[in-house]
C-alpha cells in the first residue's frame, strides 16, 4: 500500500531531505526508518540480484525487512561494478546523508567511505552505525546478544547465574535512534557552518547507556545491584500477580497517596491502620508478609475484573500481553498506532508507527491524531531502480544496458 508519497511528504518535518542508506538487518534500517517516517525520502541501496539480506530471514528475523523498511524507495544496484559505482556517486552527489552499517572498512575499500564522499559533497552528513565506537573493541564483530551479554543487560534481565537476553532487539533499535538523534544534530550545524561531517552510533555504547541507572545505583550506594529478578525494590507493591482465570497482571503502589487509594479500592482498612505500612520505606521492608496477602486478595479476581477496579481508581497497572495479541488493541487502534501496510508478497497487515504525535499534522489526519503517516509500504527488491536513475538524468538505454548486464534489478 502506497499512499501518495509526495504529497503526504510536504507537510512532514523532514520533507526535502534525501538519505541513501547502505543498511542491512536492524540497526542500520531503524534509523532510515525513523528518518523516513519523519518525512525524508530515504533510498535503500539493495545487491543484485536477490535485495537484501534480510529479506529472507526466518524464526526471529522474520519481521524485521517489513518492519524497518517501510516509507523508502529500493535501489538494487550493483555497486561493485563501474557502472553501478558510477550511478551511486552521482546519486550521492544529491544527497544530505549517508548511512551505513556493514564490517569497517566494507564501503571505504569500494570509494564509499566518508573521506572520498565528503570530497565530492562537503555538505553530506555521514552517519557509521557500528558495534562499537572508537576504542580496542571497535574491529570487533558485534550483535545485538553480543553487547547484551558483554554490557550487562543480560546480568540483569535474568536470574543469578542465567543471564538473559532483552526480548527484542532493543540495542539495535535504540542505536538507530541514536543515529538519527546524532545526524539530526549534524544536519543542524550544517544549516550554520554549510559543511557535513561524520558521526557514529555505537551497539556496546547503547548497551552501556541502558544499564547506566545500574552503574549510577552502585556509585550512589556502593553495593552491587542485583539482578532485576533478584533485586530490592524500590515499591512496597511492584509486582506481577496471578488472577482466578489463570492470567496474570502487574500491580503497583508507588506512593503514600496511591497506598491510601489501594486500601479503600480493595476493602483492606486493616492494612492500611497498619502503622508499620504507613510510609513506602515501611511497605518495601515489610513485601515478605504483604505480598503473599495481596496475591490471594488477587486470586479471587478475573483478569478483566481487576484491570477494571485498578484503572478505575487510577492505580498503575498492567495485564501481560502476547505481541500477537497487540493487533487488536483498543488504543493503538485509535490513534492510529498501528499502519495498514503491503508486505512485499502481496499481504497485508498493520504496524507500529513511530511513537510521536506531531501537532502540526493532526489536522490532515483523518483521525486527528498527528500520527506520521504510510507514505510507501516496504518496497519490492529494486521497485525503484528505474526511477531514480531517471531522475539521475540516465536514458531508458542506458537503464537497459545496466539491466543487460546484471548490474541493476528492476522491480
């Protein structure tokens, strides 16, 4: 599903930016999709003849092309070829910024890299998205578990002893945003010194930047923290409970307010006459003896019972949900959180969007929500070869020839 790309560019921030993007997997993509949905025509440069790699990828990875290449234009070229590097120079010549995230030293050693673009377009902004930033580790290989495991996040996801893994690609993810942050900020000097520059977002940095609240919480205390499972909480009631129909739901009181709420929500005078669960402090030291009372109080609700009592008297609280059970929720069909978009075999099926809302649309949203729109759905392998070479002012022969010779796919 393409929803008139041009004109539902012009009223979005980024509109008039031109981004071609050398990215692969996740990290890479996320940040030409953040850039992409903020209104910036981004141009996926895809090999010959089969598109990207991540097109086909099964299990885990089945989602991720669909997911963080919708709203750019696929050019499968090949770049190692004279005629293909050519029609990327020239291509580059015209663009704001550049992205990439393949092994260092990769798109250097094809004329690619920052020195030899920024040579012929001094006002490109470069952006590297890499396992690491500069220091001993940045010619290492890194994965998204890699940096998990070496940066502490999976010590503290799991229980002692078994570190676990975040359940998303949540470095990958986060850096890409990073990476837009850092060439949102070079496009910014640019406007006032008329020059690009290079910039880098980092897997392992991001990591660290994640578990930084740990690293605080031990110069602030001096003891280790624990492991999330294992840890001291900060609430007297911060917990996941099991209801009578065998679901479960998270609860929190995290305040002397809230508590008094609670009390007179669920019919427990007694506890809350309690002087030694007057204050929070009080509650957290008191969770062996409260706790368990609380977990049977909870068992005699159904999950859609007690959801409706909590959210009722404004108590902080969460049913937990399966990913697959998102596509029907209430509110992210609302507001437009999720977008209806064509998977490249034909399917359809609807998407998270950006998590923003933009005053300065909310009047062209038919909804009113300011949501950022669907301008293209995820494209076919070089769906728009042809056109961008057009515009790069190539003739139909020209585009033929390449086409003849391997070094361009046509969608």
């Amino acid at each position: 599903m393409s929803i008139d790309p041009q004109s539902a560019s012009a009223a979005l921030p980024l509109a008039g930016l031109r981004v071609v993007e050398f990215s692969h997997m996740v990290m890479g993509p996320t940040c030409g999709l953040v850039l992409a949905d903020l209104g910036a025509e981004v141009i996926k440069i895809e090999p010959v003849p089969e598109g990207d790699n991540t097109r086909r990828l099964v299990g885990a990875g089945a989602g991720f092309f669909i997911m963080f290449n919708r709203n750019k234009r696929s050019l499968a070229i090949d770049s190692k070829s004279d005629a293909g590097r050519a029609a990327l120079l020239r291509l580059i010549d015209s663009a704001d910024v550049v992205t990439e995230n393949f092994r260092p030293g990769a798109l250097d050693a094809q004329g690619f890299g920052y020195a030899a673009l920024s040579q012929r377009n001094p006002r490109l902004v470069y952006c590297s998205l890499k396992g690491f930033l500069a220091g001993p580790y940045e010619d290492r290989t890194a994965l998204d578990e890699v940096v998990q495991m070496m940066g502490g996040l999976a010590y503290m996801t799991g229980p002692p002893g078994r570190p676990l893994r975040a359940g998303s690609s949540v470095n990958d993810i986060m850096g890409g945003m990073f990476a837009a942050i850092a060439i949102l900020a070079a496009l910014r000097q640019r406007d006032a010194t008329g020059l690009g520059q290079y910039v880098k977002s980092g897997l392992f940095e991001n990591n660290i930047f994640l578990v930084a609240q740990h690293m605080a919480q031990f110069a602030v205390t001096g003891q280790a923290p624990a492991p999330m499972p294992n840890r001291i909480s900060a609430w007297g009631i911060y917990d996941l409970f099991s209801v009578r129909d065998g679901e479960q739901v998270f609860v929190a009181v995290v305040s002397d307010s809230q508590w008094k709420i609670f009390c007179a929500a669920f019919d427990l005078p007694d506890l809350y006459a309690d002087q030694s669960l007057a204050s929070n402090s009080q509650r957290v030291m008191a969770r062996a003896r409260l706790i368990p009372r609380l977990a049977e109080c909870f068992a005699g609700y159904g999950k859609a019972e007690l959801v409706a009592k909590l959210e009722a008297h404004g108590l902080p609280f969460a049913p937990v949900t399966r990913p697959e059970e998102l596509f029907d929720d209430p509110h992210l069909n609302h507001s437009g959180g999720l977008l209806p978009l064509t998977m490249p075999d034909g399917r359809e099926t609807r998407l998270p969007a950006l998590p923003m809302q933009f005053g300065s649309l909310a009047d062209g949203d038919a909804a009113g929500h300011g949501r950022l729109p669907l301008r293209r759905s995820p494209p076919q392998v070089g769906e728009d070869s042809a056109d961008l070479l057009v515009e790069l002012g190539y003739s139909a022969e020209e585009i033929a020839a390449m086409v003849a010779a391997g070094n361009l796919r046509i969608a």
